[in-house]
C-alpha cells in the first residue's frame, strides 16, 4: 500500500505485504469457517490442524530431527530467561539429586545486553546454585564496558558438568551475532564444551530465528525465539526443546528442586500437543502464513543468500562512512551482526539530521537503542534487498553531502 513506509525496526518489525493482506481475510474468515482468526476456537478442527501444521513447516524449514520437540509457549524471550532456568535446573536435580545446589552450576557467555538480562534472571532463581559467567565480551573492549565484539575461543572457561549453558546467538541491541563458518575466531566454540554427553547448551535465538540454518542445531538443549523478529506478531514463542529435557518437575520438586509455574514447564506443552491453554492464535496463524511463504521462495537457503548479501551491502558503505570519518561502527569488524546493525553518526546533531533525511525519505525505525544510542538498522527477512538498496543511496548521499 501507498502509505506504508520501510520499516528498519528492531521489533515487532517488517512482515511480508502479501502475509498482511492474507491475514487481513482471515481476520474476516479464517479457512472457509466463516469465523475469523481472532475469534475462532483454539480447540476447533481448522485452528488445531493449522497450529499442528506450522509446527510441522518449522521442524521441515529448521530441519529439526526427531529428538527435540517445537513446543508454542507465550511470554516472549523474557518468559524464556526464567523458563530455561527453572526446567535445566529441574533436570539437573533428577540427574543428581544429592548433589549440593552450591555445586550445581548455570554457564552463562555475556556478549550484549539481553544475555546480561538471562544471566540476572538465572541469578534471581538459581537457588543457591551459582552463575558462573563462562566469557564476558565486555572485559575485551577498549573501554572494559561495551559489548562490541565476540570473544576469542580462548576467552571463554566453562564448567564441569553444568546446569545449562547459555548464549545469545545475536544480540539485537548490540549487534554482535556469532559467526556461522565455524574457522572465524568469532564461532560459537562447541569444541570447548563437553563431547559425548547430553549437551545442556541453550540458545536465545530471538532475533535471527528464520534467517539463516542453524549451526549444530541438534546439540543444543534448548533454542527459542519470539515470533516477532522474522516471523510474525508479538505473542507467539517457539521453543526447540530436546526431549530429555522436558522432565517431571514435580518429581525434581519433591527432589528439593525449585517447583516451576504450569505455565512455564516445557512437559505442559509437549503433553498437550501445544494447547494445554489458549496459544496466541492470530500470532500463531500469521506466522503460518510467513512460513508458508518461505518456503515458497526457498526456505532458509533463500533467506541465508539474500540476508548474506543484505548485511554485506550496509556494512560496506558503513566502511566508507568510517573511511570518510562521517561514520562509525559499534561492533568489531567480524563480530557484526546480520539483524542488526548498529553505527554512530559523528557530529553535533548529525544523528538528528540522519534520522530526519531517512524519514523524508520514507525510511522508519533506525534510531538505535536507547542503551546505545547511534542508528540501528535491522534487516529481517521481511526488508527486501531493493529496501536495503534505498537505504544504501540515502547513507551514501548522507556520506558525501556531511564532508
Ligand atoms: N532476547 C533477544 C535477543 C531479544 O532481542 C529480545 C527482545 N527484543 C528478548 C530476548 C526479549 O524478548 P521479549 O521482548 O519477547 O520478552
């Protein structure tokens, strides 16, 4: 539609036009029931054949292999902050239960300001049992208090036989992401952690879910998302969760373990096919139809070529702005995220100025975090390559017109 903008916000951010307008019928009409989306049953047979039927779009466009389950919790990635705690500390319990808490450890790798929150909340509710921060990438930067890059493998130490290991793969405030090819100093070091067990390795990947595979996917214990980064509507959480970890809590209560909230244990949802309550149906059902759409276009392979040359494009001429002494990055080079960008413009009022020409221009969302400060540019699946390339005129122009 005419009166859209392109939106470069960090989330809820950018859906497909044509998700939109599908989603707009079934407002009015969801799946020929005569009934829309919004006021439909969760228990009739149309909602509960779609849910099952996005839940089954994901395990195919993930690959998620039959040992892990794809459970629909509410609450978003904080809900999940405390839920990992709560169920990995549960399972720990059951494995050993005489164990004293001040033995059993949560490892926790700092690399932005939402895996600073988890590791707060796993503080809250560890129960005597310790947080141990396996690499904190603050202690690396040149000021010793900003996230700005990924640690060096030799940067991280992590413990014996933990509770949960805990990182975020992209840090949407920030801007730090983990590198995927596995050679790149900035990788997640699997081969650090322990071989030949169980892994109790949990990742947030709120804010790059969908947009590329993930690496080593079936080692980990836990992966979440909230929906609304690349996937749809605020309310919907998807959690992959390995199946030894969806444990008897009240079996590891009666144990001396913390008892965890119906609401928030993963064995509510695994048992009852995702609808032990009312899920969050209009967020579950827009992101059916994004699902459908990708792989329409080609899944995750389609989305990793296009986001790969996105990001590529806006870190290049963030480099000539920086050449130019008009820009500069937040993040070190290699540790830069693919969601996320984040850069200052240098100059009294010179961020004011950025930001009005990009709305002049049509272009919405980029004023970074207020933690941050600077510009931020998200690039979910929903920004298209000719958005992005917009977007790189209006920078260049901003380059050359500021010197
Ligand atoms: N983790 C990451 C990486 C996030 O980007 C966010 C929110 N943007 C959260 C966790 C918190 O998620 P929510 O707002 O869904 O609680």
């Amino acid at each position: 539609a005419e009166s859209r903008v392109i939106n470069f916000g960090a989330g809820p951010s950018a859906l497909p036009e044509p998700v939109l307008q599908e989603a707009a019928k079934g407002l009015l009409n969801f799946d020929n029931s005569g009934i829309g989306i919004a006021e439909i049953s969760h228990r009739s047979k149309e909602f509960s054949a779609y849910i099952a039927g996005v839940e089954q779009q994901i395990r195919e466009q993930l690959s998620v292999p039959p040992t892990h389950s794809i459970l629909f919790l509410q609450g978003g990635g904080t809900g999940q902050f405390s839920a990992v705690v709560l169920n990995m500390l549960a399972r720990h319990r059951l494995l050993h239960p005489n164990l004293p808490d001040e033995e059993r450890v949560l490892d926790y790798v700092l690399t932005g300001s939402w895996s600073k929150a988890a590791a707060q909340e796993a503080a809250r509710l560890a129960n005597g049992a310790k947080v141990n921060i396996a690499a904190d990438a603050r202690t690396l930067s040149d000021d010793g208090k900003s996230f700005d890059r990924i640690p060096p493998h030799d940067a991280y130490k992590f413990s014996k036989d933990p509770v949960l290991i805990y990182y975020c793969e992209n840090e949407t405030v920030s801007g730090t992401e983990f590198s995927h090819d596995e050679k790149a100093p900035e990788s997640f070091p699997f081969e650090l952690l322990p071989q030949g067990t169980l892994l109790p390795l949990v990742a947030d990947y709120s804010s790059s879910f969908m947009s590329r595979p993930i690496p080593r996917l079936a080692d980990h214990a836990i992966i979440y998302a909230g929906a609304q980064k690349n996937l749809g509507p605020a309310g919907l959480t998807i959690v992959i969760v390995r199946q030894d970890c969806i444990v008897d809590v009240d079996a590891a209560a009666k144990l001396g373990a913390v008892p965890v909230p119906t609401g928030l244990a993963y064995k509510t949802y695994a048992e009852k096919a995702n609808m032990p309550n009312t899920p969050p149906t209009f967020a579950v059902y827009v992101t059916g139809l994004v699902l459908k759409r990708n792989a329409e276009l080609g899944g995750l392979a389609y989305y990793e070529a296009a986001n790969r040359r996105k990001q590529q494009k806006v870190y290049d001429v963030l480099r000539e702005g920086e050449k130019k002494g008009v820009l500069k990055g937040h993040v070190k080079p290699g540790s830069g995220s693919w969601m996320n960008i984040v850069f200052n413009v240098l100059g009294d009022g010179a961020e004011a100025r950025f930001l009005a020409g990009a709305e002049a221009n049509g272009m919405k969302g980029l004023k970074g975090h207020r933690s941050v400060g600077g510009i931020r540019v998200s690039l979910y699946n929903a920004v298209t390559e000719e958005q992005v390339d917009k977007l790189v005129s209006y920078i260049r122009d901003f380059i050359a017109e500021a010197q």
